[in-house]
C-alpha cells in the first residue's frame, strides 16, 4: 500500500504541529499533494483508469478549496505552505 500510517505520521509531523495534529489546513494540503502525486504517477501509466482519475479530480479540488480557505484566513501560513510544497511559482 502506498499511503501507511507511518508514512501519515511522518507527513503530519513535517508539516502540523506534532504527529498527531490532522486537522491543520497544512497538514491536510500536504497529505493531498502527496496522494496527487502518487495518482498521477499511475494515471502514466493506466490512461483508461476512469475512476482514478475522477478520484484525481475531486482531490485536486479539495486541496484548491483548503488553499482558497488559508489564502483568506492567513496570507503567511498559506505561502509558507506552497513554497514548501512547491505548489506555485
């Protein structure tokens, strides 16, 4: 499997407050673009995979709306957020 607990956890612990803070918008960012990236790599190479890419779609647009919210909230904690992502240039 792709996506473990440990590798949640580390993922939490980079970019929220402790291991165990899911709920941040950062934290929650990350763990999509992580996802993002891992269904895009399949999607190279199974093109015919429609409900992945749906599933690619609707991730995409979840991690657009937790930009949008940070954007408004916190204009720092939302480019601290895509510059370590990389997200935009």
């Amino acid at each position: 499997m792709y996506l473990t607990a440990e590798k949640k956890k580390e993922i939490f612990k980079k970019h929220g407050k402790s291991e165990n803070d899911t709920g941040t918008s950062e934290a929650q960012i990350a763990l999509f673009t992580y996802r993002i990236s891992h269904l895009t790599e399949h999607l190279k190479n199974n093109r015919k995979d429609f409900n992945t890419q749906r599933s690619l779609v609707k991730l995409v647009g979840k991690r657009r709306d937790l930009l949008d919210y940070l954007m408004k909230v916190d204009i720092e904690r939302y480019r601290n957020i895509v510059k370590e992502l990389g997200l935009r240039k």
